[in-house]
C-alpha cells in the first residue's frame, strides 16, 4: 500500500537514473558490489549471537522484561500477568499479543518467559536474525568486469537511433493508481475543505 521502498532505490540510484540502461545496470552492479562488501565487513566484526540491532532490542525487551511475572502452566505454555495478561506458548512459538508471530522476534511476554527461566531464548529467535545468517548472506561478492574490446572483423552494434521529444523530460517517478491524492483547502466562500475555491464555488447566492 505504501511506496517507500520505491522511494528508497530512487534515492539509492538518483545519479545514475538519467544514463543510458546500459550503464544504469552496471551503476546498479557497482552499487550491489560496495554494499555487499561493506555487510561482509560487518558481520565479520559481529561477536554475538543475534545481529548488532537486533541484539540491542532483544536487550532492551529483557530489561523491560523484568517488572512482569509469569506462571507456568504447562511444560510449554505459561502466563504472564501484565496489562493485559498474555499467555506464551513456546512449544508452538506463539503469544496471545501476536507479536512473535508477525515478527519473528521474540516480544517482552516472550521475553519474560525465556530468558528469566533458564531457557535458551536465542533458539526461540528466527534465523534470519542471526549473525551466522548475516554472514552466509553476504559471504558472496561481486566481481567487477572489464568491457571487452571489439574485433575489426564484426561489425560494431550500437545503440538505436533515439530522437529528442518537444518539452522538458520527465525525471520524477509516475505515481501508483490512487497514490496522488488532491491536497484539500478551505473555500472562503462556504468555510468548508474540499477541493474547490471562493471562485469556483457552488454554494448558492
């Protein structure tokens, strides 16, 4: 529903979007490749289990953790008495607040029953979240490639004969179906938003 994620790679190739696509896909390899050994860089320093940010959150959910008091139930499921009261069920690795479920991380119920009970809470954590996922992910690297110089025997095949369109190019992005919305203003005429003016008023006289 939203585009921010559009937004974000517009932003990410801002310089290179105007180029001809040739050289937008190799701006785009070349951007792939920094970052891919930057991550690599990062994971190889990491020392704990989960990753940099994820660790500080599961942290801070531990330390918040510790005004809640739980109620074991069962072998797997306990109680924790909190506002509202949320019951974990670590067998099936789900609590009655749903964030566990959405996320993958554990929340401060969960928190609270594993790792203030002698349980391992990192194996309750989803892989993806860990340091040794982060290093496989990027342990990969993208070589940079030289273009190669052509043969005088074979003919040289260029790019398409393009002719320059009337008027000023369009370089921003073209919304999505129901994303630009018209801006309301407040008539002066009736003192009612919408989007029309004293002018253009239907109010009868």
């Amino acid at each position: 529903m939203a585009s921010s994620v559009a937004e974000s790679w517009n932003m990410k190739i801002g310089g290179i979007r105007g180029l001809p696509i040739t050289d937008v896909v190799d701006g785009v390899r070349s951007i792939m490749m920094v970052e891919m050994c930057v991550r690599a860089e990062e994971a190889a320093v990491m020392s704990t289990v989960l990753c940099t940010p994820i660790q500080g959150a599961v942290n801070k959910l531990v330390h918040d953790s510790r005004v809640l008091t739980t109620k074991r139930a069962s072998e797997y499921i306990y109680e924790v008495l909190s506002t509202p009261t949320a019951v974990v069920d670590i067998r099936n690795r789900s609590c009655t607040c749903r964030a566990w479920q959405v996320n993958g991380l554990p929340c401060i119920h969960v928190a609270c029953v594993l790792f203030h009970n002698n349980n391992d809470g990192y194996a309750y954590v989803d892989y993806y979240y860990t340091v040794e996922c982060y290093k496989t992910t990027y342990s990969h690297s993208i070589y940079p490639f030289v273009k190669p110089d052509f043969d005088g025997d074979f003919p040289l095949v260029g790019p398409p004969d393009y002719h320059i369109r009337r008027g000023r190019p369009k370089v921003k992005r073209v919304p999505s179906r129901g994303e630009k919305v018209k801006r309301k203003i407040k008539c002066s005429s009736c003192n009612r938003m919408g989007n029309h003016n004293k002018k253009t008023c239907r109010r009868p006289v």
